[in-house]
C-alpha cells in the first residue's frame, strides 16, 4: 500500500489528492436528495460498464494469457459494480440500463497506452470514492464506495504491473506514459466540452439572428408593395 501512494504521488498524485478532497467537499451536493443521488450513481453505473466493455475487448485482443485472465476479472469486477450501482439508483428495479458507447480505446491507443488510461482512471475513480467515504461514513451510500474501494485499489496495482510488463520492466517509461495519458485525457475533455460549448453557441447566435431579424421581416412585410403583373402569384 505504501509503494502504490508513493507510485501516486509520481504520476500525478496532487490532482488524485485534490479529487478526494473535492469529492469530499461536494458529497453533500451531490446526495443531497434521492433524486440526485440516484442520478449521481447511475452515471457511475454508465462509467462502470463502459470499463467493463472496454477491457472484455482488450481481453480479445491482447497477446498475453496472462493479461488476457486479468483483463476479463477486472471487467467482471467492473459489471458488478455497474449492477450494484444501477440497482442502488434504481431499488425499484423499473428502470432499464442506460445504453453505453464504447471508444475501441484498446485499439485506439494500442496496449501500453490503454493500460496507463486505465491506470489513471482506477487511480482517480479511488480517490473519489474515499472522498465520498470520508463524507458519508456508514451511511448510504457510503456503505456501497466501501465495499467498491477494495476492488478498484486491486486493479490499480494489477494495470500498473501490466503496465510496466508491457513497457519490458522499465518503470520510468510506465510512468512517462502515465503522465501522456493524463495530458490525453485533459485535451480529450476540453475536446468533447469545445464540441458542447460549439453547438450551444450556435444554437444561441441563431436564436438571437432570429429574434434580431424578427421586426425587419414584420416591416418588410408591411412596407414592400404588392406584386403587380406577370410577378402577382
């Protein structure tokens, strides 16, 4: 447990701090009442099966036995929380699980760099929940991110043994990549809230053209003669 806070505090161990201190922070907001609670956990729910979808592909394409195996127990440790997160949400059991993309990440980045993204992800996503433990303590739904924590600090040892594996045992090189991830996955948000924040913008500017351009066309309308001749309709 000591070597994974130290390997923390090399790849980005501030930002993982500050998640766990905001998640701390803002826990109250975010179950501040059942609606949102169930809202909050379903998103986790949605994230949660999207890992698993992810590294059942991997599990089909890496050349590893060995990863192969660890691939396919981390996604079914990724399902369960998924199901215990949509059902925590959801106890009625009326609802139906949200639909989930899938990225190809594996395919996208290839192994090594696949690994370092699900390295940091695991790294953050326990930050975030002890956050939230720290905040909620025996409470629901503080109960459900304690039994989650132990899993999620497993994968992260286990994606940074890959990790280093695939990079031939060179830990600076595994770190380095961590750190590329990190910059990739910055730009990859700012890349998806630039589309967002394009399509709100034009839906704005033409909601304005329009409403700028509503008394010309009203006096156009009331000023242009009408059609004489061979123009009349």
């Amino acid at each position: 447990m000591a070597r994974q806070r130290g390997l923390r505090a090399q790849v980005g161990g501030v930002a993982v701090s500050l998640r766990r201190h905001l998640a701390r922070a803002t826990a109250w907001w975010a179950f501040r009442s059942p609606r949102a609670a169930s809202a909050h956990l379903l998103a986790f729910a949605a994230a949660e099966r999207n890992s698993e979808l992810e590294l059942l592909a991997a599990a089909r394409l890496t050349p590893s036995d060995d990863r192969r195996a660890s691939y396919v127990r981390h996604a079914l440790d990724e399902g369960r929380h998924a199901n215990a997160f949509f059902k925590r949400a959801h106890p009625d059991g009326n609802a139906l699980f949200p639909d989930v993309d899938v990225d190809d990440l594996y395919q996208r980045l290839g192994e090594r760099d696949f690994l370092a993204l699900v390295f940091v992800g695991e790294a953050r996503g326990a930050a975030q929940f002890r956050g939230y433990i720290d905040a909620l303590g025996a409470a629901e739904p503080g109960r459900l991110f304690s039994g989650i924590i132990v899993d999620e600090d497993r994968h992260e040892r286990d994606t940074w043994h890959h990790l280093v594996q695939v990079c031939h045992g060179d830990e600076a090189r595994a770190r380095q990549r961590v750190r590329t991830m990190i910059l990739w996955m910055a730009w990859r948000r700012w890349h998806r809230a630039g589309r967002t924040m394009s399509s709100m913008l034009y839906a704005a500017c033409m909601t304005l053209l329009f409403v700028a351009c509503a008394p010309l066309a009203w006096w156009m309308k009331r000023t242009r003669p009408e059609p004489r001749g061979w123009a009349q309709p």
